[in-house]
C-alpha cells in the first residue's frame, strides 16, 4: 500500500466496507491489496483463538465461583485480541484495556498474573517492561495517552519501537481519544489506535457515540490514515494492522484501525445485556464467531485437522487448570501496601491515614506484631 500523507486527503479516508479475507463461511476472499497471510501465521492465529476462548471461559466460571471480582469478557472478540499480539515485534508495546486480557496474554504476560487486577489484588500483576505490556486500564481512552507519550520518549531515543494502542467504541467519544490521536498525527509518531468496535458501550450503542459514516472517518480530522477491517476475521486483521505496523515503523506516522466485531456476552458479570439488546441480534452475530470461520478455512485448506483440533483443545485446557489453580489459592495482602507505594516518602496525610487504619485493624483483631496482614 502506498505511504499515505495528508497531502493526499483522499487516501487518508478508510474503505466503504471493511477489509475481508476470508468470508463467514471459511472461503478465501481475493484483495486488491491486502494479501492472505502465510499458513504457519494462520495456525499460529488460530491457536490463539483457541487459547483465547477458552481462558473466556473459565475467567467467567472463576467470577461465579467468587474467585474474581469481574471479567469484561472478549468472548467473540478473540480475532482482534490475537492479532494485535502477533502483529508487533518482540520490542513494540501493546497498550490494552480492560478487556484485552487475552491479547496481553497472547503477548507472554501468564493467564495468573495478567487476572490480577480483575481479581482485586492490585493494580497490575505483570512487569510491563518485561513483557512491553503497559497494565490495562479501566478509565475509557486513559492508555492512549500514555501510548502516545510512550511512542514520542521512544522517538526522542531514536527507536523504531511501534506502539499498539487499544480502545473500544466508547473511548472514542472521551476527550483523552481526540488529544491522543491529534498529538500522534502532528508529531508524527509511530502509533497504531486500533479500536475493536463491538457496537456497545455498556448499554449505549454506537448511534449514540457518533454520526460519522464510520469510526475510521475520524482519522481524517487528524491527517491520519484510516482503514476498516472486519474485526472476526483474524486473516484480514492481521494484514491491515501488520501494514499499519510496518508502515509506522518504516516513518510513515500513526494510523487508526476500526475493526468490526461484536461483544457476544454481557458488558461484565454486573451488567444485564438484556435490557438494551435482542436476543435475536446477539444470535445473528454468533454465525459470524472467528474461531468457528477460521476454522473452516484451514480445515478447507487441509491445515487443520482432528488430531491437530485435539492437541490444541489439550493445550488450552492445560492453561485453563493453570488459572483455575492460580486462583483458587488465597492471596496474603497486607493492607500497609494501599500507603507504600504512593509516593517515595509518605507524606504525612497519608502516614495518618495508614495509622487510623492500622488501628482500627487491631481493634478488630486483624493485625500482628510485624504489621496488619
């Protein structure tokens, strides 16, 4: 694809539909310029997808069983969370939210430490740096100013690191979405908004965020490019968000990716999707699921078969018990941990605070002679 520059105000402007490489049914469908990606992506893909449903899964039985505080599941989303892992180098950051749990663990982060936060016990359970997975964020479009400031301290190092930074519909309707995506186009930086547009925020459907003709038309108010691709086909994202990558990190500056998906459960375990949605609307989507096309689609082609579906079923499962085990054990907090890590010296509000806390903790019996556990 041509390098795109706001100079050329109509290359900046996304598809009328969105890019597609294979259809509902699992058929290859030929592009003009996005071309299918090579079978070992493909099966890695498609792992992934198993993965990725399956920790849906049993995060959202462990929140039944009360081993989890709450789960914003990506069930029917798993397209999207897969291939913005495999589409970054080992060095790119991914910046996710609260329900990319499965995309940050596509990126390395074990399925125990990345349900820290949703469990309750802290803030994160990972080392970003290690991974290059920023901690996911609950405040809507938050993380992609920090992918933005990320992505200029790392050209100010002169890296060619690229920066994946995700959001959903409803992020695009916060002030933090419009500053983000105005600061990356000026400065030029190398920044990927990929927003996983699953018709819902919450309760509030995409009508009510926008009138655009799409939430790719965006980008042109930026001076950036913008593209659809269809969010539960995993080979077309992988080719749109692999240019859009490869194309930030060769200096041709960010650009927006609206895929469309479909959030097939409840907002979390708190909400009740059948107050502002059809069953029937939820069941039309379901034909459309990107584990049952991808699948189609290699076992059509002769790369996937019972043996291999088996081995990856195992495999999955395996992760599944590793959670199940991780999170059913409980967990020794120590309340002074609320007061450490604020600030490098605790000022004294906050030293009163932890005292008046402490006390009542030993007036209830909850805390020792080394400290309140």
């Amino acid at each position: 694809m041509q390098q795109m520059t706001p100079s050329d105000p109509h290359a900046l402007l996304p598809r009328d539909a969105p890019v597609r490489l294979i259809d509902e049914d699992g058929g290859a469908t030929a592009d003009e310029v996005y071309a299918m990606p090579d079978a070992d992506l493909l099966g890695r893909a498609y792992r992934g997808l198993v993965e990725g449903r399956r920790i849906n899964d049993q995060a959202n039985a462990l929140v039944r069983q009360g081993r989890m505080a709450v789960y914003p599941s990506s069930h029917g989303q798993e397209a999207c969370q897969v291939a913005a892992s495999l589409v970054l180098g080992e060095h790119d950051w991914l910046f996710p939210t609260y329900r990319d749990s499965v995309a940050v663990i596509a990126r390395g982060v074990s399925p125990a430490d990345a349900m820290v936060l949703l469990k309750g016990d802290w803030h994160s359970g990972y080392d970003p740096h290690e991974h290059c997975v920023a901690p996911q964020t609950t405040p809507l479009a938050t993380q992609l100013l920090h992918a933005v400031g990320f992505a200029q301290a790392a050209k100010h190092r002169g890296e060619d690191t690229v920066v994946l930074a995700m959001c959903g519909d409803g992020s695009t309707s916060e002030g933090d979405f419009h500053e983000a995506m105005n600061f990356a186009a000026v400065f030029h930086l190398r920044v990927v908004f990929f927003v996983q547009n699953n018709e819902f925020a919450i309760s509030v459907p995409l009508a009510r965020q926008t009138a655009a003709p799409s939430l790719a038309h965006k980008a042109i108010g930026y001076g950036m490019p913008g593209q659809r691709v269809d969010g539960n086909d995993v080979a077309a994202l992988l080719a749109v968000l692999g240019e859009a990558v490869d194309r930030a990190r060769d200096g041709g500056g960010p650009t927006l990716i609206e895929a469309h998906t479909y959030r097939m459960q409840a907002h979390t375990n708190a909400d009740d999707d059948t107050r502002y949605r059809e069953r029937a609307e939820v069941q039309a989507w379901a034909a459309r699921d990107p584990l049952l096309r991808l699948r189609a689609h290699l076992t059509a082609q002769g790369l996937l078969d019972d043996a291999r579906e088996q081995e990856l079923a195992d495999g999955a499962e395996t992760i599944a018990a590793a959670l199940r085990d991780a999170l059913n054990t409980d967990t020794d907090l120590d309340p002074e941990d609320l007061f450490r890590f604020v600030h490098s010296t605790r000022s004294p509000q906050l030293e009163e605070q932890w005292r008046q806390l402490h006390d009542e903790l030993e007036r209830s019996g909850s805390a020792t002679a080394g400290g309140a556990r």
